[in-house]
C-alpha cells in the first residue's frame, strides 16, 4: 500500500484521556484505541531486588527481582494500567450531614488521578453526580483536601435533607497509566529504520545522514554513504543542506540570480557527487537519504 504522510490524513479525529492513537490497519488514517490494562498483582514478603545474576541465581531472587519490577511498572503507570481501589460508606441526606467528608485509604503509592462515586440501590449502582428523576433529588460531591500517596479525602452533598434510609455508597480511586513517551526522531550518521512512512509495495524504509564535509572549488566532489548494496531504484527520496556565513540553504540549490552558482547533488551506489560551478569552499553541509531494501 501507497505510503502516508501523517500532515495529509491527521484531521478531524477526537479521542478521550488515556487512549492511544495508532494508523488504521488499512493505513487510511489514524484512530484512537482504548490500550489494555495490566491486571493487578498481589505481592508479600517482597524484598527490593533490581540486580539479577541470571548465572547464579535462586527462585527467592528472582520472585524478589520480578516482583520488584511489577511494583516499578506500577509505580510509574505503565502504559494502559489502571489502578484501582473501592472504598464502600453510607450517606444520608440531612441537615447535619451535608457536606459529609470520606477519607479512602489506598496503597497506591502515588497520589489518585481521580475519585468516582457511586451509589447502590437495588443492587445497581450508580454514578455521582446524580438525579433521581421522581423527586429530583441531587447527589454529588468534590474533593476535601489535598489527596496524599496513601488517602483520599471527598465531601457529599445533596439538594435534599429529607432524611430517610442511609444510601450504601462505593468509592472509586483511579491513577491512570501514563501512556509512554516517544521519543523525538533523531537523524544519525548510522542506518536506521524511517518510521514515518513505508515504500509503496509497503517494504520498511531506512534513512541515513551524511556529512559532504567542505563543498568543493569548481569541481566535484565525492562522499562514500557507506550503505552496502544500495540499489538506485529503491531510493525513496534524497536532499542536502549547505551552511555558508550568512545562508542556510536546501540542496540542490537553483540561484535565481546567477547559474554560476548552482549546486548539484547525486547519490550513486556507492557515493554522493557534489558539483559546484563556483567556488565554495567556506561551506560546509550534510546530505539525508531515504531508502528501501
């Protein structure tokens, strides 16, 4: 399938916090998807171990080095994890009681994301805030305090102080996996794979940088790229850079006021060829290709 640029198709796509956006399969554009969670482990007598010797080891440390690994992951919200702790408490709605405080206490380790509430009626929950729609009545809450690593505190209220049976309700405690950061893509001197895009029969594309080092007098000039077997039909794409005092400019380079100083840049199979009708010797540059295999 035909390579796609991320600029033509990334529009007009809305997601929701935590989700992940990824190419559709069909490459037609991008969507976002809800990634797995991690489910939770229980781990005890668990002593801190991040040192393996994998010649020289027995089940005691290992268990030590993996659960220490669970609890790292977890530490830091591995991505798609979400943790969660329920907390269960009773409400009524009087006078006395508006503006209530809960404290939930969690093992988290790291303070809360976020807090839901919910009620139990007839073995249903439901979620705050809420209205009962055959007497209007209101249930909400906000958070009471500063949320710590190992509590939570919130506060209920409601429209009414009608009193009546207590209402059985379930704290919620959430820390949302942080989704992994991507790196920024980094040219190298080195071969790597461009992940930005794929050749038309939808073979991987590799990259490279290469340094032209000083341009040359009136002449031209050749650069070893140093990649092996590199076959000239399967070249996605070429150009160069060229830094002058004063200029920065994008080979090949077309003067709009004097052909004599034009620069050419080719790539062979084994080099580049930079050709100057002019003397630049006070310039300095690189060259950048994108290839298949």
């Amino acid at each position: 399938m035909a390579a796609k640029r991320l600029g033509s198709v990334l529009t007009n796509i809305t997601g929701t916090a935590g989700q992940l956006l990824r190419v559709k399969t069909d490459e037609s554009g991008f969507e976002f998807v809800t990634p797995a969670t991690i489910p939770a482990y229980t781990i005890s007598n668990k002593t801190v171990d991040r040192a393996l010797n994998c010649t020289n080891s027995n089940l005691d440390e290992l268990a030590n080095v993996v659960g220490t690994l669970i609890d790292d992951l977890t530490a830091i919200g591995a991505p798609g994890s979400t943790q969660q702790v329920y907390q269960s408490g009773t409400y009524s709605n009087t006078n006395s009681n508006q503006g209530t405080s809960y404290t939930i206490n969690h093992n988290l380790g790291i303070v809360p994301d976020m807090i839901k509430v919910y009620s139990l009626d007839n073995g249903q929950y439901q979620e705050w805030p809420s209205m009962q729609i055959d007497n209007g009545v209101v249930y909400g809450f906000k958070s009471d305090g500063s949320w710590t690593t190992t509590s939570a505190k919130v506060r209920v209220y409601s429209n009414s102080v009608s009193g009546g049976s207590p209402i059985n309700i379930i704290f919620r405690v959430f820390v949302i996996g942080q989704v992994a950061q991507v790196a920024p893509f980094q040219w190298s001197t080195s071969e790597q794979i461009y992940p930005f895009e794929r050749a038309s029969d939808g073979s991987t594309l590799y990259c490279k940088q290469v340094d032209l080092g000083v341009f040359p007098n009136t002449t031209t000039k050749s650069v070893p790229h140093g990649i092996p077997n590199l076959v000239l039909s399967k070249v996605f794409s070429f150009t160069g850079f060229g830094n002058s005092a004063g200029a920065v400019f994008s080979l090949p380079e077309v003067h709009p006021g004097n052909v004599a100083f034009t620069i050419s840049l080719r790539v062979q199979a084994a080099d580049f060829l930079l050709t100057t009708a002019t003397n630049y010797s006070d310039t300095s540059g690189f060259a950048r290709i994108i290839y298949s295999k």
